[in-house]
DNA sequence: CACGTTTGATCGTTACCCTCG
DNA sequence: CCGAGGGTAACGATCAAACGT
C-alpha cells in the first residue's frame, strides 16, 4: 500500500508553495482585518478531518465499486481483469488486436474501479494534451465574455471542455503564453484582443499548439476580428447625417495595459469620417478614461458643463455610453434633441434604453472562432484564415430627432 | 535527434480527436453554411506552413539563445550545464546539496537554452499538481464573473494563476469535476453556485483537492455565501414599508439546469415577510423565466397588462429588473409612483437607473473565497470555515414615492 | 502467418540511494 | 561521517516490438 504516502505529498507541495506565498501572509492579514468592519459572519468552524486522512473506510459506498484507497490506475485495471496494461490500454483508445471477451473483462474492471485514464499521464506520454484554453483579459466585461460564451459553446457542441485564463496585465499575459507553449499544456489556444507577438505565436507553434485570435489579427493563424476604423466611420458619418457636428468621444484609457488598438482605431475612424464630412473633432472634445459606466459619466460631465459642449458623444463602448446617458440625464440635457449618443457592441442593454450602438457580432465571432478551431483539429492540412466581420449601426433614439421614432425600442438582434 | 517524430504527435492526436469530432462535421457545415447568409469577409487563405514543420531554422534568433529545435528538457539542461539531472532538479526545486558553482552553471543552461520545467511532468512525478481551477455556470452574468474576477485577482496577488471552467449545465459541471478529481489535474478548486453533491467532495477529498464553495454551501470544506432567503425578507419588508401590497415576484427558471436555491430562497424570503406583514403573495403574481433582461421584460409585460396588476414586482436579478423597467416605462406605467421595482446584486446599473436592489457583496465574497483557498494550501492543518455575508437594501428612486426624486433615464415621450 | 497478449522503452520530473572526496 | 553530486527507480499512461498460440 503506497497510500499513506500519497497523502504526504500535500504537505511537501505546500511546502514548496509556501516560499512563494509568502506575500499572502500579509495581504491575509490585511484583508481579515478589514473583514471584521465589515458584514461577515462566521456561521461554524467544526467538522474532524480524520476522514479526510484516511479516506479509506466503508469499501463499497455505492453499487459493485470498489475502493483501493486511492485512484485506480491502468495497472490496477489490468490486475482486476487479470490481463496486461497493454490490453487495458488498447481497451481504452478504441484500437484493434482486442478479443471480445477481453475487452469485456476490462470493461467489467474500469466500471467496478471507477478508474478513469489521467490525462496527464497520457498527455506525458503522446507528447501533447488534448485540452483547449483560452485566455482574456478583462473578463468582467459584457463583450468580452459574450465572445468568450459564444466559443466555449461552439466547443461544447462536441465535447470539448475548454479552460479559461484570464489575466490582468501584458506581464502576465506573457507568463500564461509562455507557460502554454509546452507540448505537453495545451492542444489548441485562443487568444482575446491581446495582441500576440511574432515570438510569442512562434513558440506556440513550435509547440504544436495550435493558435486561432478572437478581435485579433494573428499573422500566420487563424484569427476573427473586424474593422474598428471602419466602425468609427459609421459613426461619424452617422452623426453628421443627423444634424450633429461638435462631435465628442470618451474612449478607454488602458490601452497601454495590453496594447489595445480598438479605442484608437475607432477614434481614428471617427476622425477621418467627420474630416470627409468637411467637419473636425476638437481636442477638447476627446476624453480617455478608464473603462467603466461611472469613470465614462464623469468625462461626459466634462465636457457637457465645458464652455464649449459636445452636441453629440461617441462611446467606444456601451458601458460607457450609458455613464453619458446618465449624465445627460442628470444635467438636464435632453437626448437626442441636445445630445446625441453613440455607443459600440449593441449590449442588449441598449436596446432597453433606446441606445445607438455598433453592433458587432460577438457571438458569431465566438462561433467562428470554435468552428477554425475545430478545423484545424481535424484537418492537419488547413491553412490560416483570417475573418473580417462587418460592423453595423443599430440606429436607436438616442441619435433619433424625430419625435415619432422614438417608440422603437426592439432592435434587431 | 527525435524532432520529427515528435511534429508526427500532432497528427495521430488529431485522429484519435476525430473520432469524436464526428458530429462536428455537421455543425460546422451548418455553421459554414449559415455564414454565407451573413457579413462575413474572408481576406486571405495564404502563408506556407513549410516553417511550422521544420521550427529548426535560424538557430540563434535573439540573443545568447540556443535552439534545440524542441522544447528543452531537464537532461538537455544537465547536458550543457555539464552534471546530472538530479542536480539540475534540484537547483529548480531550491534544494540543499548543491554548491554555489553548479548552481550558476545550471542557471546558466537554464538561461541559454531558455529552459522550463513540464507543470506535467512534474505533477506526475511529485503526484500532485498546483494548479487552482475555478468551475462556475453562465459565466456571462455579471453577477458571477464579478466574483470570479475578484476571486482571481485574490488568487493573482500570490503568483497564482487559475484556470476556469465555464460549464453550461449539470453534465457538463459532473465530468469536470469527475476530470479534476484526479490527483494530478489540479491542486484547489473553486465550485462557483453550483451545489456539490457529498459524493463529489468525497472524490475531491481523496484526490487531495482543496475545495471551495463560492455562493454554495458545502460540507465539510470552506464555503462563502449569503442568505437568500434574508435576501428576500429584506425586500418584502422594505416594500411593505413603502405601501406596496400587490407584490409581483420575477425569478430564473432554469434552477433545474444546474439544481439552483438562490430564486427559490428569495421568493421563500419574500412569502414569509409579506405574511408576517399580513399580506401574501398571489399566484398570479409569480413569474418564472430564462436569466435575461428581455424574458423579464415579457413577464412583467404579462404581469402589468393582466386584470390584477401588481404594485410593485422583485425581480430577482438586476438583469431581469431591467426588464421590468423597460416594460413599465413601455406601458407608461410609473415607476415609484405606480409600480415599485427592486432588484438583486446591486450591479453598477442599478445605480444609474436608479434602481433599489439589494447588495450582496460580490467581489468581497470572492476575495474572501481566495483568501481561505490561500489559507488551505499553506496550512494544512486549517479547519473548514463557513463565512456567510450579510445582505443590504440599498434603496434608489425605484421604490421610492416621493415624486420629484423620479429619474427617467429611459427614452420616454 | 494471422491474432491476441505481454513486455519493455519512452515521455520529463522528482525522490531516493549510492558513491566519492 | 558529512556534504556534493551521479545514477536510477518511480509517476501513469502509450506504443512498438516480441511473443505465444
């Protein structure tokens, strides 16, 4: 029995973990200090963890299984079905050179261990894994995790589980890259809107992982994205055909953080659009801030209490444009007859509050983006596409100065 | 030189994925086909993949590094360096027994050849990962990656970055569990709302994973979540005070998908204040429908179009009493004046439509949930602590009414 | 010579047991 | 006898080659 052995691994796992934890030490104790000035109730703090020393007790809990004590392995399977692990694991992928009776043997024994193949072994073994991740940043926001959804689904349909990252920042967007470019981590990556570096796609490659860009453009992979110059554009053309001319724009600030390029591609399309419409966009008008419904409001509280105010705002995101809604609304100013509003992605939020917004398709783009992937599984041979999607304008009131439009609030999803 | 074999791993991988990719040959094609109807732009099908089969060429592309064509290995590293594996692991692993001149030559192959240990490798042979995954449903609502994000950021704050599985239903969330029960996938895990069954944490438990339950209870293990039932107390009894007596209740239908409490418990919560207040609740008045602004909407369509229209309704998301907003203000009923509206999870939307809902305090309840997960791996000796958080009504315009604090936010005439 | 089965090498690391100064 | 380092079984699987009938 190796069992009891087994279990000190934990501790010497923790133990190695604990030098890099040392910094939780302190932000532990921090955070339970501020924890008692706030609402937090510690209901229990009982149960004896003897059972979870031992773990080995009560032989058969439920059915004919039975209990080793610890996972079955391939070798377990192949004692208990008095054959060699080569059978069990011909068994287990399906191939021939296996007699019925055998392979029943070792079916009767995988049921009655609940033995499952550990993935890692095999991975070790094959030289690559079998599991798709992906990784984002800014997960918390709408359009991020639609697209995110849109893919894991498109995935789901056949029976992949893919595995989320989502990181904070470039450092750790590369550590994740580089941690993944190991034949052994991952089968096939999906990259969210940070951009990849040639080095970085290299490696992967190098790595067999095969790498597909969702709102990005990966040289040499697949990728799905769309034209956000092209969707300032709209805009601006947009605006200027409705009688707006002192346009203004509330873009997101972080830029830096993973080298965005969104925010100024769509400022750039605005630009250019209201430059073709013989009118211009004045530094006073542009504010950059943090993403976020509050952060947006407070620049729009700028600019309409200005000297000069904005007859119309672009938001670069939904999020956003709702901070400028609000603050329209708090000021008095009426939209759209005083203020027009523009946001970017057509959150479903939008059509509630009667909000102009450039749809992009962020669940097609998901699905696009599963389907390359599994693609690319299939067939070995497939070579890299790279998908534009269209962007489009969902007019709603908010930019709408005809008073009898403004009951459509149902957009077209 | 074993390089080619190992670009060959890819393909017999990909074989042995196709034969359970077979349906997706359907669905691609139907989701092929489906494109053709819609904007999507294909711009390039080019680049030669000779690059990607040979990975060999220019061996030293950036500055003192060496390509060995694949990925190092400990023994490729022990090789250059001059010594034994053995002493290449433990110069990795921060051991004793290693004099001062093999560590830096070590450091220095480690640096040539840029070298990094397989997380797989090593999680096989020390029999255990430490690697923390995060499983949780809908990981589109707000609610959820709210907790997920601050969970993550907890978990980052160490040097921790954790994997996340979104899962779309009851299944699915029972073979991710059944693959991480296995002691070398990962090292914690975090369930998100979905109850664990005890037979689950049993398997978890022997494989060595710290589990904890974020807006569940689970026995036997860390858990951090909230009183729902409090939850809707708070709001019948806030919506009494304010002379509401027709109260509507707006929820999820789809508990049954993932075995869900959190709807059931508020409206149990909101039954038993409304008859401690002599009141009830009707029938009628209870509505049950997909998670979603839209679905929400339609109920309270329903709901403020039938003969006994409610005074007030509580939805049991924010989400959803968007919806109901959106209807009200649609049907030109007034919101306090004529209907009183109250949501849950207090979102940053909630405040700028001026919404009262009730607080729970998300990104706390997953830094808490880090925290305690941060706790489990340095301390094994740590007891499992049960944390529940305490709700709030935070009151807004919707229920409040006093007419001149009515805001109108939405496009109305 | 088919067919079915066992055996041993391999994947990249760690852990343990040696052997030297 | 101790500290530094070298070999070599594990870990759990896959796969090819050898092996009986």
């Amino acid at each position: 029995m190796s069992a009891p052995g087994s279990f000190v691994h934990q501790y010497s796992l923790n133990e190695v973990f604990a030098s890099r934890l040392r910094l939780a030490i302190f932000s532990e104790r921090n955070l339970s200090k501020r924890n008692s000035s706030l609402p937090v109730t510690l209901l229990t703090t009982a149960k004896p963890k003897d059972s979870m020393l031992t773990g080995f007790g009560s032989a058969s809990r439920s059915g004919g299984l039975v209990d080793l004590g610890h996972r079955a392995t391939i070798e377990d399977v192949a004692a208990r079905a008095g054959v060699g692990v080569g059978t069990v694991s011909r068994v287990l992928n399906q191939q021939k050179h296996v007699s019925r009776v055998m392979r029943e043997k070792v079916e009767v024994a995988i049921a009655e261990l609940n033995y499952r193949p550990s993935r890692l072994a095999r991975a070790l073994s094959k030289g690559g894994s079998d599991i798709v991740s992906i990784v984002a940043p800014y997960i918390t926001r709408p359009s991020v995790v639609a697209r995110i959804d849109s893919c894991l689904a498109g995935l789901n349909r056949v029976g992949i589980v893919a595995s989320l990252f989502g990181v904070f920042n470039r450092a750790q967007f590369d550590q994740v890259i580089d941690t993944l470019s190991d034949r052994h981590s991952t089968m096939a990556l999906v990259v969210v809107s940070i951009p990849v570096t040639d080095a970085q796609a290299r490696g992967l490659r190098s790595a067999n992982v095969n790498l597909v860009g969702l709102d990005i453009d990966v040289a040499g992979s697949d990728s799905v994205f769309v034209d956000n110059i092209h969707g300032g554009e709209i805009v601006g053309t947009h605006l200027l055909s409705r009688g707006y001319h002192q346009i203004g724009f509330i873009g997101d600030a972080d830029s830096g953080k993973f080298q965005f390029t969104s925010t100024d591609a769509r400022l750039c399309g605005l630009r250019s659009a209201l430059r073709q419409g013989g009118s211009s966009l004045e530094i006073g008008h542009i504010k950059l801030c943090e993403h976020g419904t509050s952060q947006a409001k407070e620049c729009a509280m700028e600019l309409l209490t200005s000297n000069r105010p904005p007859d119309a705002i672009f938001a670069s995101s939904d999020t956003g444009a709702l901070g400028v809604l609000s603050a329209a609304n708090e000021l008095g100013v009426r939209v759209p007859e005083d203020l027009g509003v523009v946001g970017f992605d057509n959150l479903e939020m939008a059509a509630v509050v009667g909000l102009s917004s450039v749809l992009q398709p962020l669940s097609l783009s998901g699905e696009i983006v599963a389907e390359r992937l599994i693609r690319q599984l299939t067939q070995s041979d497939a070579h890299p596409v790279h998908t534009m999607l269209d962007l489009e304008l969902v007019e709603r009131t908010s930019t709408s100065r005809v008073p009898n439009l403004v009951r459509q609030l149902q957009p077209t999803t």
